[in-house]
C-alpha cells in the first residue's frame, strides 16, 4: 500500500474518507528504516512485532506512547484535522508535524526519525485502520472545550 491507497474501510466506517485521500502521516521518509515500518503496518493493517520493534528502537517512548494513543482510540479525523487527545490537551497533526511544544522546540522537522509521540500515533492508526473519524469540522467542535 502506498499514500493514497486505503485510508479506511468505508464498508464498516462509512464516515471515512475516501481512499484517494492521502495519509497526513506520509509513508515514504528519508529514512529506510522509518518508512519500513510505516510500509509493514500499511501491508498488514495491524501492529506488528517488527513493526513495534522497528518503531521502539526509534523512537523509544515516543513510540510507547504512540501505540498506547492508538489503543485507547485517541486518534481523531475531523472534516479539516487529524487530532491526537493527550491527557492535557488536544494536538493536531498537519503534513507529518504536530502543534505539540515537543515538535516546536525538542524535535527536527526535517528529520524523520524525530516525530513527537501524537504524529506517531496518527502514523500507525492511519494505517492500521484505528482512526476514529468524525463528520463534523474540530474548529467547531475546538470552541466547545
């Protein structure tokens, strides 16, 4: 699979977007082993041990916590963002960055293999169909919080 391909099941998640979207996480990085892992999630549409391996020698608790988002469900697609719910705030992931202060001011934006744990969790749910979409627009829904 590459960006662009399935983005969702449309079948069981009528909300998804169409599959000719494209990933707001890309696969293909300048990184072989960063787009490596990217590629075997996307393939098998499921965590899996080299994937996570992969992804933890990377990114060690970045990644941790990526996965852990993705399981508790807090990746969100709205109408005009992919946000991530972390436990203080709501961060949005745009073109592979994020809003977080951890890609503002720890992290290299042209660097692949330095993502902040909520661009890593959109990455992985993306691809393994863990996303959870709303039809709605965040900049409506942002006012009420």
């Amino acid at each position: 699979m590459t960006d662009g391909d399935d983005v969702g099941d449309r079948a069981a998640n009528p909300d998804a977007p169409d599959p000719s979207d494209a990933y707001v996480v890309p696969t293909e990085t300048d990184s072989d082993t960063e787009t490596a892992w990217r590629r075997e999630l996307a393939e098998k549409g499921e965590l899996t041990p080299g994937a996570v391996d992969a992804l933890m020698s990377r990114h060690d608790g970045r990644g941790a916590r990526a996965i852990e988002a993705v399981s508790e469900g807090r990746v969100k697609r709205y109408r005009d963002f992919t946000v991530v719910v972390g436990h203080a705030d709501e961060y949005v992931v745009e073109d592979g960055g994020c809003t977080c202060k951890d890609s503002a001011y720890n992290l290299d934006p042209e660097d692949p293999t330095e993502r902040c744990w909520h661009v890593l969790a959109v990455a992985i749910a993306e691809r393994i169909g863990e996303v959870d979409y709303h039809e709605m627009w965040y900049s409506e829904v942002r006012d009420f919080l």
